[in-house]
C-alpha cells in the first residue's frame, strides 16, 4: 500500500457496510486512481481481501502504530504486516 495507510484504508471499505465485495471494489478503485495520480501510466500490483467478521461489532480501536500494522473501523480489520 503505496499510497493509502491502513487507517484510511478501512475508512474506504467501511463506507460500503452491506457488502464485503463492495467495500473491496471501492478500495481497490481508489488505490489504482492514487497510482495513477502518483506515478502516471504505471502501476504495481494491487491485492485486497475483505472479509467481514460480525463478531467484532463493538470492539474497541486498535492502535495503528502498533506491529504489526493493523487499522480498525467498525467490524473491518487490515493487517498491513510488520512497517
């Protein structure tokens, strides 16, 4: 993730809460639009998986500077492995 951090990355797929595959398009749309404006032509390879976990529904934050990178938005977790 070049040009999104995981906090605003979780911010993009909870903008879509009816649909995991909704949440996934938007966020893969976005970081392909910010290659686009950062680099022009070229864009490296770009992998999201969303799933939607029910049971977190109410869980605190967590700490995004933490190791390893992880953002929290509602029940939306990304794990950005060790920065």
């Amino acid at each position: 993730w070049e040009f999104i951090d995981s906090q605003e990355a979780c911010e993009i797929v909870a903008s879509a809460p009816a649909s995991a595959a909704e949440g996934c398009a938007k966020l893969v749309h976005e970081a392909a639009a910010r290659w686009k404006q950062e680099e022009g032509n070229y864009r490296d390879d770009i992998t999201a998986i969303v799933a939607r976990l029910p049971f977190t529904f109410g869980s605190a934050t967590v700490d995004a500077q933490q190791e390893p990178a992880l953002a929290d938005v509602g029940s939306y977790y990304i794990n950005l492995g060790a920065r």
